[in-house]
C-alpha cells in the first residue's frame, strides 16, 4: 500500500489507523488479554466477551488465550509444516522446496529456477514472487524478506504459535493454474476434525482480493468478511470431495483449524495451516454468521471451568 493509500483509507477508516497506531507503539508494553481485546474492538467495534465466548470471533481470542500448546508453532512453520503435512497425508500434496536459509545472502541464485518463490516461515505476508533473476527483482526481493525476517509476527495479533519460531527463508517452485496468472486459494474451516464450510481467493494477482464462502456441498453462503464476492463464475474444482478429506485428516485432533489447499490444474497442494481465520478481528455481514459459525467450535475444557 503507497502513501497516498494509506492516507485516505487513514481518513476514510479510522479504526484502522487506530489499529496500526496500537500494533506498532503499544503492542509490546501490553499484556496479552488487553492487546487482544484493544485490538478486536480497532476491527469489530466492540469489547470481545472473552470469558463467556459466543460467536466464532470471540472464541478465536479465547483460544488465543487459553488453548497453548508448543507444538502449534510447528504447525505454522511453513518449513516445519511440511514435515508433519508430509507424515500425515504424503508427499504427493507438498509443493517442492528448493532451499532453506537462516540470511538472504545464504541464497545462491544461481542454483534456483529462472521463476521461484521466496517466503519467510515464521509470519504471515513474508512473500515473494521472483519471475526472474534480475538485479531489480533480487533488490526488491532482498528488501521485503529482510524486513520480514526482523519481525515478530507474534506482536501483530498475540497469536501465540508465531512467538518462537525461528525465522528462516524457504525457496518454492513457482505454479499457477489454469488462469496462468494466479493460484485459487480454497481455504477449509475445520472443527474437531469435521470442514464445515470454505473460502476461495481470487483476483490476487490484480490487488483486488473477492471472497467467496461455500458450505461442503459447494453451495454459495450469503455472507461476507473482509472482501466482496466476485462477480466471475466459481466452479467446483474436480477434486474437491478429495479436498474436502484431505483437509479433514490434517484437522484432527484441534478444535479449530483452517486448511488452505490450492487445486493446480487437476492436482491438490497443501498450502498452510491457520489457527486464527483473520486473527477473529473482521466482521461477518450479516453478523448472525459469527453467531452461526461461533455454534461449530466447541472450546476446548481447561482446568478452572
């Protein structure tokens, strides 16, 4: 986002500068409980109930909160998730990495592909898209991991797994589908092991991000969060009762997790793993959907309740 940008959605939306200012000034002289109820009322407009969650949001910072455990740092690792992706349904569904490296000047070019892509393991939007090997796309790259491997996703949303993992940069194939411009991500909600509905992203490649949410039977649901629906045709990938039970297998054992899943051509790919959907700080429209969905996550019992 330039300049310009950023002053008018500034001006136009002043939760959301309200949200910047607490990220970056305050979030790491807060306590958790009260960056995270600070932070859903910059988005939703209101305090969370966090002791008594109800709708899905809610019970997101509830989770944040109250379900830790070590492992879901692993989970989120893009590096590490492979691994357990891999154990758990193969590697047919993993995208090839071609390298790994702690510094950006580990990174021998010469050894990669003319197209590839470079992302940080340890955050959320450490990414990018190198289609050649030029000096300008080296600097611009260099730039933006750098900069992403200097920061501590944690304190962006005081989601837990993201606090300790060490921060690597990985080397990816370059894919697309079918568009040649981009990749559909499908984006499975699971609770305990069952996917009750999913997302599709498009218009990435344009900067025009739609969402569209479909329950398992493919049916378009009437709500959005975050972005419009688009106004192109969805259909239903061929593979997506496959999907739908690979997503289900990678679910198990956590009260929620959302399963990103990418059909290229024909051929399903594990994306990643997301413990917190949009960190539970956007609103649904109609609001009876956080409700709705706030019903499937049954919160995990701990030792004072």
């Amino acid at each position: 986002m330039n300049e310009k940008n950023r002053l008018y959605k500034a001006i136009k939306h002043p939760e959301w500068l309200f949200g910047v200012i607490l990220r970056r000034t305050f979030s790491k002289w807060m306590s958790d409980r009260s960056f995270i109820k600070w932070e859903y009322f910059s988005g939703m407009r209101k305090f969370p109930n966090i002791d008594n969650p109800r709708t899905f949001n809610e019970k997101l910072q509830w989770l944040k909160l109250n379900d830790i455990h070590p492992e879901y740092s692993h989970l989120v690792d893009k590096y590490e998730a492979k691994k357990i992706v891999r154990e758990r349904i193969g590697d047919d569904y993993i995208i090839p990495t071609l390298g790994v490296w702690s510094s950006f000047d580990e990174i021998d070019f010469n050894k990669l592909p003319d197209k590839f892509v470079l992302k940080t393991t340890h955050d959320s939007g450490g990414v990018a898209v190198c289609m050649d090997k030029s000096d300008k796309t080296i600097s611009a790259a260099r730039k933006k991991i750098n900069k992403s491997l200097n920061h501590n996703f944690f304190y962006e949303h005081r989601e837990y797994p993201y606090k300790n993992i060490k921060p690597r940069i990985i080397a990816e194939e370059y894919m697309v589908d079918e568009s040649g411009t981009e990749l559909k991500d499908y984006k499975f909600f699971c609770f305990d092991g069952k996917c009750k509905m999913l997302f599709i992203a498009t218009d990435r490649s344009i900067n025009d991000v739609k969402f569209d949410f479909f329950d398992t039977d493919f049916n378009h649901l009437p709500f959005v969060q975050g972005h419009p629906w688009t106004t192109k045709k969805i259909t239903k990938p061929a593979g997506f009762e496959k999907m739908i039970a690979l997503a289900e297998e990678l679910s198990k054992g956590y009260p929620h997790i959302r399963v990103d899943l990418y059909d290229i051509n024909g051929k399903i790919y594990f994306g990643e793993l997301t413990f917190f959907h949009f960190s539970g700080n956007v609103p649904f429209k109609p609001e009876e959907w956080d409700y709705k969905i706030g019903e499937w996550l049954k919160l995990p019992k701990t030792e004072d309740k």
